[in-house]
C-alpha cells in the first residue's frame, strides 16, 4: 500500500511540472512546434486557433499534458501572431492549407515514431 501511495505521489509530481518544450521538425528543420508529456502516453495535437500559437493555446496544451496525454502544438504561422482580429484574418487568408496540413501530417509522424499511440 505504501509502494502505491508514494507512485501515485511522483506521478502527480510529474504531471504537476508538465512543460511544453519547443522541437524543429522536418528535413530543414523548418516546422516549429512544441512538445509535452511522457513520449508513450496517447497523444493529442493541438491546433491552433486563428489568432496564432497563443497563450491561451498553450494552456490547453499544458492541461492535457497534465492529465497524462502527449501533446504536440504545430506553429503553422512559424511565430506570427495575430493582435487584432484584422491581422488574424490576414494571417489565415494567407496561409498555405496543404502545407500546413503536410506538416501536422509530420508532426503525427514525429508522435508515432518517439513513442507516442
């Protein structure tokens, strides 16, 4: 009993310091995300919302690592951000769908080939 109480005490210790770490991806290293949880958890990827990979985004992403799971976050506008809802919307209207698709498709890849299901 002792033995299961101090597991379960390093396990909420872990998850209570989960952290994202930021990973280049692809044969140039040209797909920025961001990584969190135990490589042979189940994953999760965390898309992004128009305004960009924002705080609000990590914090998601930091609550399901919490919670056990592997996250991974693709930056698809590679660190621009959206201010207003103005710049957001340009951001969006210019951004390559299939490319962005081909990389979260790596980004998957990266998830199975470290561990994750």
């Amino acid at each position: 009993m002792l033995l299961k109480l101090v597991a379960c005490a390093a396990a909420a210790e872990a998850i209570a310091h989960a952290t994202l770490v930021p990973v280049k991806l692809g044969d140039n290293q040209d797909i920025p995300v961001y990584v969190g949880g135990e490589a042979d958890a189940p994953s999760i990827i965390v898309i992004q919302e128009w305004w960009g990979v924002d705080r609000g985004t990590m914090q998601k992403a930091l609550r399901l690592a919490q919670h056990g799971y592997r996250v991974l976050v693709p930056d698809i506008y590679k660190g621009k951000k959206g201010i207003n809802a103005e710049e957001a919307s340009h951001l969006m209207g210019e951004l390559d769908f299939p490319k962005a698709i081909e990389e979260i498709g790596i980004a998957a890849q990266y998830l199975k080939k470290t561990g994750s299901s």
